[in-house]
C-alpha cells in the first residue's frame, strides 16, 4: 500500500466542543493517519469514541480546533469557493441513517441528481436522465424507481440511494459513516459487497467508520482503532486480528462472539473482561485514556500520555508497555 | 425433560389501515425447565410479537391473538387467564427484559422504587424491606456504589448500567421463565459480554428458564440450548444450537450463518447476500415465504407451504428441498448445495 500516493493525511488532528461554561469536551484528541489512495482505512471503537466526530472533521464537515488534515495536499480546512466546491465533489458521505439523510419530499431522481445540478456535470435535462438511471442501475436499482419517493423503499433501498447520490459526482474519496449498522444481517452482506465491488470499478478511497469489528476487518486494508477520542492502535487488518498490541484492542476481539458453539465455548472460558464503562470524554482522564479499565496500569500510565508509537513495520501502538 | 411453557399454532394480528398483518403465522415450540432457548430471525419476522404474547402484551384493539392458539405455562392455557390471574403471572412467574432500557424504565421514578414495586406486589414486603432488597439486586447484577445508585433516577446511568438496572427489575421476584428481547442490541461489545454474562450466571444460580431473542448468531453460541431460526412469521428451522450451527438445513438459516463475515477467518471471504426483502405480511405468500430470495426455489415453493421434515432428535426444517420427490428437479438443476439434503422420515 505505501506505494499508492497518499490521499488523506490526518495530523495531530483536535476537535473539541463545548459543554457549558468550564467543560470542553474533547471528541477527537490528537489523532494522527494517513489514507493512501484506493485503500479502505477502518475506524472502528465503541459508542463515543469520537469515530464520526473524527471523520466528519476530515472532510470538513466541522471545523478542526488544532492540527491538519490534508486532502492531496492542500489543507482541507482552509479551502474557500472554487476549491472548497471542488473538494466537496471529490469527498463525499454516506451516512448511518438511511431514513433521516434522505429528504423525504424530493423524488429519487432528484436527490441522486442535486449534486449533479450543483456541479454541473450534465449539459442538459436528458444527459441528467441518463445519469440517474445510470447510477441506479449501477446501485441494484431500477429505472422504475427513480419518480418515487424515499418512504416508498425498505432501509437496504434506501441505503442504495444514498450510496448512488455520493457517487453521483464522481468522487474520489468516500467517507462511509456506520452504512450498514442501521440494517438488517442479510442486508448489511449485500450493501458491503456493494461496497467492495464499486470500490474495485471504481478505484475509490474509503474512510470507513464502523463499531462492528467484524464487518470492519471485512472491508478494510488498514484498522485504526479509536478509544475516548485517541487512536490505540493503527495496523493492517489481519496483523490486528493476529497480534493485537494494545490491552483494548485485545478486549475488544475477545468481546465479539463468533457465530461457532465450540470455538465459542472455549474462547469464552479466556474472555478478556473490561471492567465498568467508557469515562467521560469531557474532562477525559490525565495520562493514558484507557487506565481506568486496563489490568496492566502502571504508575507511568497515570502521569504520561502514550505516544503512537511504530513497534514493527506499519503496525503502530500507544501504549506503554511497547 | 419436563416443558416449562409449551407454545402451540400461536398466530398474531395486528389490524391496521393497509390491512391485517399477520405478524406470527402458526408457530409451535416448548420451552425446556432450566434451559435457554434461542428464537433468531431479522426484523419483523415475530419473534418479540412471540414473546409478547407469552407475556400476555398482545392489546387490542389493533392486536389479537388468533383463535386455536395456544400457550401452556406449566400446563395451563395462560391465554385464558383473567386480569388478576396475568397480574399474579407477569413479574412473579413470568419476567421480561427489553432491549431498550431507556424506554421502557420510568424517568420519574427512582431505580430502587422501580425494582421495589415488583418486590412490594409479588412478595408482600414493606416500603423499607422492599428498598433494602433492591439495593441488594443491584449488587447482584453488578453496579457499583448500590447505596447510592439505588436513589438516582435512569438518566443517571449508562447505557449498560440501565441494562443491569432491568435485569435486576426482572429478577427481583426470582421468576421461572424470563424473556430477553434483544438484550444487548444497543449496547457495545464490550459492555454486551458484560450483560450477557450477567444473564447467564443468573440463570444459572436461579435454575431459570430463558427465552432469548436475537438477530446475532454469534450471541446465542455460548448460551442457548435450542435454537429456533424464524422468518414472516414462521419458524422455518429449530434444533439444538450444534445443530443449527453446524448442519444447517434451511437455506435460509445456511444464508443467514455466512452472511456475516467472522473474525476468525481469512479476510475478504464472500459474504453471502440475501437478494430481496421479507415479503409482507399483509398479504403473505401462499408457498414458502423464502421462495422469493431463495437460489434453490422450486416451482412447488411458490405454491404450496413445505411441512417440516424431521432430522433426528428434535431438529427440523420446513423445505421442500428436503422433499423425496425432490431429488429429481435438483438432480436436474445441477446446483451444488452447501447442506446435505434428505430427512430422516417425513411427518
């Protein structure tokens, strides 16, 4: 993969909110990867961990507090007119709710085409047709469906449309937020091998941010793992399943049940049990952000924050005990 | 083994504008004492309509129980029972577990009241024994602090906190039977291995029977005895849980196993996608109602309803794939099936 130019380049990336008059709520809290070009990258955590916040932020859905993110080199943050508008088309999303992100009073047709109309990308009302139809065969839809409206279609058909209308402005770089957490277990497989088929067309780049592990390490090249708005641990995805690092990303394997009675049975004897919830992200704990929860805490842990550190080739860690 | 609850040809409506909604279509199956049974299926298919009947949750006027079902607890027609009668059952004998605990606790009320009521109800104790007992439970399902805890309203937990807190409501009067819809759907892996272990070492200590109710098969691995797999409202599969898992004999149950990718195997593997949507249940399909997705589907399948053929002990699945006269349109179809076919004799 480091031969493919970068695409995406997060560096110390913030984003804090505000949370009444002397609480800050630290979402995304110095996260640092990079994308390369048609790579899947997966960011997965628990609820909370700021995994969205931190996707959003890259495709500058919000503003950043401190640090850069950088799309093929230019500061995505900083970009005005032109070239934000050009940005916006290369970047697009698709969301988690595929019944709150579709606008219920516009037809399918519309809704696949308003980026189209935005960017002018079809010179006249029959090319827009064209475009349309097009995008909906290329999604499993059919020309039928394109006059309807959202209500009209089950949670998978919808999911459909919202992946067609991110297409539809030939973009480069997808962010894909939760697109199949919202779905049923046989749908979820075909939006995914959706996904995976279009991606190989289409040579696009995919930010892909799930809580599902499973279905994460499915899809994607490289795994960042996030936990209370830091990035654990950054590897391959099956260098993380094989050797996971960090004491979270260990627990958190070892929590997904695996759809197998007897490896099941003796997985379940050896669980890795975290103990109490997620803390807070506003005021997060001093020193590493996991130490409430972890059976290895030290001392060291309580004053210092772990570095990311790189402890083989391509396979980064912080935490202290590397 | 002796049947705590025993559910025979139960069907359910729900009569709406669109129509009559038939959510549960003449499902059967028995409930083991002590043990935990496991209904899968996607949304919509009836299984927390199923369990909502046995909890006597069904209301009119746009829900009803069809005539000819029945649901013996103990062997007793519970669809019979007087208001008194479901009043001394729901709570005492019987309990239930949502899956979302935010709503379906009382945010006006304090945790402890809301464990307490059961207490005060069912085992006649006073306000203060009733209190002390509560925070007692808590302890059991594992929060910390319950002295204090036992004060704060549910806003005041987490998600996982306010999961425990309906575990303990339902445990409180040590019920025989408890129904766990969705438990941990809305909670995080790590916090869903915590409840989960809850549930069990609580079954385990109190002898419980358990209804558990899921879409994750990876759930149900460790936990149930028997399994049964639903869709449209029917059970098109059940077995014991080795049985389903690894000798699968409904196409469905087999797409449904591998169209999740598992985290012990190779990457990438092919995730097998089910084609189309469950069809709708107000005007149900007269054949199999899986013929629609189905690779395998046979003329027959649009027709007619398969009967279950039985594979030995108590695993059965409705196909007609399993069919003697079958064997001649696969042979001509030339598919290669990832399950053997054939049952041990037809019923």
């Amino acid at each position: 993969m480091s031969e493919k130019p970068v695409v995406l380049e997060v560096s110390h990336l913030k984003k804090y909110f505000k949370a009444g008059a002397n609480a800050v709520l630290k979402a995304v809290d110095d996260v640092t990867f990079n994308i390369h070009e048609g790579e899947t990258l997966g960011l997965v955590g628990e609820s909370g961990c700021g995994k969205t916040t931190c996707g959003r932020t890259c495709i500058a859905l919000y503003d950043k507090t401190d640090g850069m993110v950088k799309y093929k080199g230019q500061d995505v943050h900083t970009l005005k007119g032109k070239e934000l508008k050009a940005f916006r088309k290369d970047a697009q999303m698709i969301f988690q709710d595929p019944y709150a992100s579709l606008n219920p009073r516009m037809t399918v047709a519309d809704i696949i085409a308003e980026g189209i109309d935005i960017h002018g990308l079809a010179a006249n009302h029959k090319e827009r047709t064209e475009k349309v139809y097009h995008y909906l065969d290329l999604v499993g839809l059919n020309k039928e469906h394109a006059n309807r409206f959202v209500h009209e279609f089950s949670g998978g058909q919808r999911q459909r449309i919202g992946i067609a209308r991110a297409l539809a402005v030939e973009p480069k770089f997808i962010m894909c937020d939760e697109p199949i957490s919202a779905l049923d277990v046989s749908i979820q497989a075909q939006i995914v091998n959706l996904l995976i088929r279009l991606q190989k067309d289409m040579g696009l780049t995919y930010l892909f941010v799930a809580h599902d592990l499973s279905m994460v390490k499915h899809i994607s090249d490289r795994i960042a793992v996030m936990y209370l708005g830091v990035v654990a641990e950054l590897t391959t995805s099956a260098e993380l399943y094989d050797h996971p690092l960090h004491p979270y990303t260990q627990a958190l394997l070892s929590a997904i049940p695996i759809p197998d009675p007897e490896i099941e049975r003796k997985r379940s004897a050896n669980r890795i049990k975290l103990e109490g919830d997620v803390p807070s992200p506003i005021n997060p704990p001093a020193g590493c952000r996991f130490k409430g929860r972890c059976k290895y805490a030290t001392e060291l842990c309580d004053k210092q924050v772990p570095e990311l550190k790189e402890v083989s080739p391509g396979h980064f860690v912080a935490c202290h005990l590397y | 083994m002796e049947n705590i609850l025993e559910v025979k040809d139960l069907r359910v409506s729900y009569h709406t504008y669109a129509g009559e909604v038939q959510s549960v279509r003449g499902v059967s199956f028995n409930v083991e004492r002590g043990e935990a049974l496991a209904i899968v299926g996607e949304s919509g298919c009836g299984k927390s309509v199923t369990v909502r009947a046995v909890m006597g949750l069904i209301k009119g006027p746009t829900g009803e129980v069809k005539p000819g079902s029945s649901i013996l607890y103990n062997g007793e027609e519970i669809l019979n029972y007087n208001k008194k009668q479901w009043s001394a059952y729901r709570g005492a004998e019987a309990a239930i577990i949502f899956q979302d605990a935010l709503t379906a606790l009382n945010p006006t009320m304090t945790v402890g009241k809301q464990i307490a009521e059961n207490l005060i109800i069912h085992k006649n104790l006073n306000k203060q024994e009733a209190l002390a007992e509560a925070t007692e439970m808590l302890r059991v399902v594992g929060i910390p602090e319950p002295e204090k805890r036992v004060k704060q309203y549910p806003h005041e937990f987490s998600g996982g906190m306010r999961q425990r807190v309906m575990i303990a409501i339902a445990f409180a009067c040590d019920p025989k039977l408890l129904i766990a819809d969705e438990p941990t759907t809305a909670l995080d892996v790590t916090i869903q291995a915590q409840i989960l272990d809850v549930i069990s070492d609580l079954q385990k200590q109190h002898g419980t029977s358990v209804i558990l109710i899921t879409h994750d098969l990876g759930v149900v691995a460790n936990i149930a005895k028997h399994i049964v797999v639903m869709y449209s409202g029917m059970i098109i599969e059940k077995g014991l849980c080795e049985e389903i898992f690894y000798q699968p004999k409904h196409p469905y149950t087999w797409s449904l196993l591998n169209a999740v990718p598992r985290l012990d195997l190779e990457n990438k593997q092919d995730l097998v996608a089910i084609e189309g949507t469950p069809p709708d249940l107000i005007a149900p399909p007269k054949g199999c109602p899986f013929s629609t997705r189905c690779k395998y589907c046979m003329n027959i399948c649009n027709e007619r309803m398969p009967e279950f053929t039985s594979f030995g002990g108590e695993h059965k699945a409705a196909c007609w794939l399993h069919h003697p006269m079958a064997a001649n349109s696969i042979k001509e179809s030339g598919l290669e099936f990832p399950f053997e076919l054939g049952g041990v004799e037809n019923e």
